[in-house]
C-alpha cells in the first residue's frame, strides 16, 4: 500500500491548506484589526466622554501600538460580552 507522500494528493492537500490558512488570517485581520477597533472605539469614546483614543473611528492606524492593542481588546471583550449575555438572555 503507498505511503499519501507517494500519491499526488499531498500537492492538493497543502495547496487546501494553504488556502484555508489564508481564510484564518484575513478572518483574524478583520476580526481584530476592524471589529475590535470598531467596537472598542464607541465603548472607550461613550465611557470617555468623548476624549479618549485621540484617534478617529477609522484611525487605527493613526494610534500607538499600546492605543491600538487596549482599543482592540477592548472592543473584542464587549463583542464576547454581548454575545454571552444574549445567548443567556434567550436561552440559547
């Protein structure tokens, strides 16, 4: 019986992979980079009172990196937040 390192499936198989890891990494770019800043932004603007990041909502590329990293985390704890207590809420 031939090894799969034999049969030209392994050539398929990473190009699949390839492509499936290129889907993870652009997913967790958008993820983080827009959503989380995104969100993070309104919820640090709205308990701010409008002062903090300095940075615009479309600037997160404006900030510093510590801005940016607290902004994002920010925004993915209350994404996290929300989706939990709605799923309690409606007995999900």
């Amino acid at each position: 019986m031939p090894d799969l390192d034999d049969l030209p499936l392994r050539p398929i198989a990473s190009v699949i992979v390839g492509i499936f890891r290129a889907i993870i990494w652009l997913w967790s770019e958008f993820l983080f980079d827009t959503l989380g800043w995104k969100i993070g932004w309104l919820v640090c603007r709205l308990f701010s009172f409008g002062k903090l990041p300095d940075a615009g909502f479309s600037g997160e590329h404006e900030a510093t990196t510590l801005t940016r990293i607290t902004v994002e985390l920010i925004g993915i704890a209350t994404l996290c937040v929300t989706v939990w207590r709605l799923t309690v809420a409606f007995d999900l």
